[in-house]
C-alpha cells in the first residue's frame, strides 16, 4: 500500500467515525466533494495543504492521515 493508499483509507475511516458525509467534510475542509472523492478512491494524490485541511476539519492530528494502521483494525 503506498502512501495515497494510506492517507485515502484512513480519510475515509476518520469521516466515517465521525459521521460526516463527504459533502459535509469537503465543506469544512474547503474543497470540493468531488475531488475529496478522489483523493478517498486514491486517484489523486493530496497536497500538504490539503492534508492539514483535511486533519483540522476531522479534528486529528495530520500524523494519523499518513500513518499505516496494522493488524486487526487496518483490515475493517
């Protein structure tokens, strides 16, 4: 798994534990929900800009979006 991989699936995990829909998180963070889209299929590699948006808009750190979780959780 590279490291778009990573960041789209743990994106992906942090809206879904915190009930968002990607329209709503696109607007917090201020982008599009198209290209958020993008970004949780891996299609598109985001910025450091974007990652920091994206981390505040979730309320985690930007370490967490780029961190490979192993084991159990990694697989849900």
């Amino acid at each position: 798994m590279n490291l778009t991989e990573v960041m789209a699936t743990n994106v992906r995990r942090a809206r879904h534990a915190g009930n968002m829909t990607q329209e709503e998180l696109a607007d917090r963070a201020g982008l599009s929900a198209r290209y958020l889209g993008s970004i949780e299929r891996a299609e598109v590699s985001a910025t450091i800009t974007v990652l920091e948006r994206l981390a505040r808009a979730l309320g985690v750190d930007p370490c967490e979006l780029i961190q490979l979780k192993r084991g159990k959780q990694a697989r849900r």
